[in-house]
C-alpha cells in the first residue's frame, strides 16, 4: 500500500507526488536492494537515466518487486552524447532493453546541452505518438530552453525536472513552469549532502512538527507543488523520506524556508554543462 497523493500531467496521466532517485546508486545488488526496499516502503515512481548505469538493476527490482508494471511510474533520460534525431531512438532502445520493459513511462532529456535538445524532443514526440513513452519532458532546462524548445515543438514538455532545493528555490523556474502547465520535480531535493540539513531553521521545524530536517524540507517540496525524489540507500532513510504526508507546513514557515534561499547552485549550470558528468 502506499499513501503518495497523486497528481495530474499536463496530457492526464497520473503521477506520485513523491518518488525515489537513484543517481550514484551502484549497479548490481545496491541498486537492486534500494529500489525494492523503496517498492516496499511505498513508492511507486522510480526515476533513473542512462547514464546512471544501473537501469539493469532498476529493472531487476521492478520485476522482483510482485507489483504489475502499470502500478510502476518509471522514468529514464537520454543522455548529451545520444542527443540528435536518429541517436534518440537507438538510445531509447538501449534503455528499454536494460529496464526489461516495453515503455516507460516518462521519458526525459538530461541536458539541454548545446545544440541539439531540439531535434532530440522532436524524436520524443515520435516516442510519445508510437505510444512508447507515456509522457515526455527535459531536465535542467532554463527558461530560455524552454522558450526555445516550446516555439518549436509540438508538445509541450510534461516534467521540468531541475535542480531544485531550500538553498535555491528556483522561484522563477518554477512560476514560468506552473504558468506553462509544466510539472516540476526536483533532483537534490535535499542538497545532495552539500547544504546543511541541521541548520537551526530546520532543526527548529523538525522539532515543532516532531519530524526530521528531511522531512521538513520534502514537505516543503510537495506545498510548493513540486514532485521531489530524494535518494537514499539506507533502509530508514528510504521510509523517512515517504513519511511526510501526515501533516502540513503552516504558511509562515514555508516563508521562512523560502527565505532560506541563496540562489546557491550545488552541481552544474545548464548553460555551461555540455558532454562531463559529475
């Protein structure tokens, strides 16, 4: 069972507001474990990429798990050097293969990288008319990415997923989104280990709530409207982090976390990341 509300896409189909990333989860039994202790805790939306290098061990733990594929919302993304028209579909492929499944359910672009993230979504949208993908959407994308891909295109992007935390809020990323009926979802939702979830204003609120930093911060996510996938390889950090749907934020101290923000990035501009990987 599982207590994840559910939200809507911008084309209708229905989304867990809450997922598990497993980026820097090694492939083979850490991935494996993880992603079933995940399934069992609750989560249905597992999200990966290419370039993680563990979809094998995603697709083990799905199969593994007893639960129907369709109870699954499972992710991927093309990586930078797979973009171009012709390069997306031999990748997707490749994905499909490693997950042991014959969709996905939403399928991104990593990067926008330099120059081809537009021929590459134009590939998607044959993905997404062929009924191999659910939905279809980008990472890391600016506003002027969007901008540039939306005059275009035909299909409006499904998720912006982008880096996202109390340390940057990406108030304006995330306003042009909702505008836009783009859903967004944070990665590193909890700083990825580089901010400090023990600061006062955190511990203060885990305190008043009887919740953890972490917890104050995904529950913070989710009012804001955006879908948070927090990774963890630790058992009851996995259960944690789903534990934050029985109670709720008051709106001065969802202020005072937006307050938090320094417009401080952690990882990689989108402008300047091209074809690395930290």
């Amino acid at each position: 069972m599982t207590n994840v509300p559910i939200w809507k896409l911008n084309n209708g189909i229905e989304i867990p507001s809450l997922g598990f990333g497993v980026f820097k989860v090694k492939e083979g039994d850490e991935v494996f474990r993880s992603v079933l202790e995940a399934l069992e805790a609750g989560y249905r939306l597992i999200d990966t990429a290419a370039i993680y290098g563990n979809e094998e061990g995603v697709g083990r733990a799905i199969k593994a798990s007893g639960l129907k594929r369709e109870e699954i919302f499972l992710t991927t993304k093309l990586w930078n050097t797979d973009q171009g028209y012709d390069s997306v579909f031999e990748a997707f492929e490749t994905s499909l293969k490693k997950l042991d499944t014959d969709y996905v359910d939403l399928y991104l672009i990593h990067w926008p990288g330099k120059d081809k993230f537009v021929e590459s979504y134009k590939a998607l949208e044959k993905l997404y008319s062929d009924k191999k993908v659910r939905a279809i959407g980008v990472c890391n994308f600016h506003i002027h990415h969007l901008e540039e891909l939306m005059a275009e295109t035909e299909i409006v992007p499904a998720m912006n997923q982008i880096e996202l935390h109390p340390l940057m809020n990406q108030r304006d990323i995330l306003d042009f989104c909702k505008d836009k009926g783009i859903q967004v979802e944070a990665w590193g939702p909890l700083m990825q280990g580089k901010g400090d979830l023990e600061a006062e204003l955190f511990v203060s609120l885990g305190n008043k709530y009887g919740k953890s930093p972490a917890q104050i911060i995904l529950r913070w996510h989710h009012q804001n409207g955006v879908l948070a996938i927090p990774k963890s390889v630790t058992p009851s950090r996995i259960k944690e982090n789903i534990d934050i749907f029985d109670f709720e934020l008051t709106e001065e101290d969802m202020k005072k976390i937006d307050a938090h923000n320094e417009n401080r990035r952690l990882s990689a501009d989108p402008d300047t990341f091209m074809n690395g990987f930290e």
